[in-house]
C-alpha cells in the first residue's frame, strides 16, 4: 500500500518518538533529512546530530557544540562537533544531547556509519545509540541485493561471516531478512526500543518487487517495516 509520507509508511508518531536513531546502510542521512522536512512541515521543530560522523554540508543551518540557538528561524539545525578540516561533523556529548532534547520535539540521530554501502554486519563497538532513544530505523539499500558481498556490503569479511558465506556469493533476499532481524547484526544494540526497517532504492530495476517480498516477511516475524526510494519520494508498506 502506498503512504503518503515517510512519516505514515513507517508509522512513526513525533509525539510518542521524540528521539530516533537511525542504523544500517546506505541511505542514513538521506532518510534523517528527509524525516526532518516532514516533522518541520507540521510544524515539529528538529536537531539532526550524530553519534559517529557525517558529511559537513556548510549550506544548512549548523549549532557547533550543540548552541541550537538558530532553531527558531529555520525549524531545524545540526548540532553537532565540527572537524579542523570542516568537511566531518562528529558526537557531542551525552550531556549536551539530553539537554538539546529539552529545547526541541524530536532529535534525528545518525548512529552508524557504512561509507555509503547499502548493506553491513556492526563491529563491536558499533552502533552508539543513546540510552534515552525512543525509536531505531534500520535502514538497507537494495542495491545490495544479487551483488556479491564484497562488492556491496560495508566490512564485507564481518557479513560473510555472519551469513557463513564466501565474499564473492551474492547477497540474497534471505540474506537481507536474517541481517534485518539478528540482534547481532541491524537489531544490534536495539534492546527493548521499538524497532522498524526502511528498505530504500526501489525505483532500481526490479527491486520493488523484491521488497515487497523482503517487507512482507519482516512484517510476519513482527518487524515492521516499509519500502520504497528516499530519491523518488516514494513510500509502501
């Protein structure tokens, strides 16, 4: 069924998840962004921050060391620390986000990096999701699927292990289900918070259908999930 917003297609309330981390591949930023004009557009005021690291893009609005003090004139900042070379925005302390969360509706947390692949297994120390988080999107690119996975997987010795496969096997749509719902992969770090997945770049040939199919057995194993293209604005669950 088609949704008629990012907002609806994962059923997320602002008013019940005021602060959501968001986890997995390729798509992170695009789905935190795109989520952050939503909850603007009915009049959600919102801080997108991180708790790793995030491209620096120097035309939107941006409070160094979490001072949100421009958030009244656009809506929304990015809070976060600023590196020397300003082109990587990076974590602020734990501190400064509880008190950042008192100053707006809902907080947009980058919380784990894959270096723009659709598809990955955390390490160890990965993801860094807040404790006082609400919610976890799990995003997965579907680009991944029938590529090899040292080719479209971010630590592709870390994935093929977890799925007790070679690098150069493909991934399959069984591959994707297991990684969305393991708690040693996507589900990692999630613990009792609400948990949903977006499985983004449908509009590639020939992935609707197969996250339909992905989607719908998420759905069955209890994970709710939506599917559709961040790039197209186009939304299914």
């Amino acid at each position: 069924m088609q949704a008629d917003s990012l907002l609806d297609a994962l059923k997320i309330n602002p008013e019940k998840y005021r602060v959501i981390a968001v986890v997995g591949g390729g798509g992170k930023t695009s789905l935190i962004f795109r989520l952050m004009e939503e909850l603007v557009s009915i009049g959600k005021t919102v801080i997108v921050t991180t708790t790793t690291h995030m491209a620096y893009e120097p035309e939107r609005p941006f409070a160094e060391e979490g001072n949100a003090q421009n958030i009244e004139e656009y809506g929304y900042t990015v809070a976060a620390s600023l590196d020397q070379n300003k082109s990587k925005i990076g974590s602020l302390t734990e501190e400064a986000l509880v008190r950042l969360k008192g100053q707006v509706d809902c907080i947009l947390i980058e919380a784990d990096g894959a270096k723009r692949l659709p598809l990955k297994v955390p390490g160890e120390w990965e993801p860094v999701i807040p404790d006082f988080t609400d919610l976890v999107v799990g995003v997965i690119g579907m680009d991944a699927v029938g590529q090899m996975i040292r080719e479209s997987c971010h630590r592709p010795e870390r994935v093929a292990a977890f799925l007790n496969k070679e690098q150069t096997d493909p991934v399959t749509e069984a591959d994707v289900i297991r990684i969305a719902v393991s708690d040693k992969a996507l589900k990692k770090a999630v613990g009792r918070r609400p948990y949903k997945i977006f499985l983004n770049k449908t509009d590639l040939m020939g992935k609707y259908e197969s996250a339909e199919r992905i989607g719908k057995e998420l759905q069955e194993q209890g994970v709710h999930a939506a599917w559709g293209s961040l790039q197209g604005r186009e939304y299914y669950r």
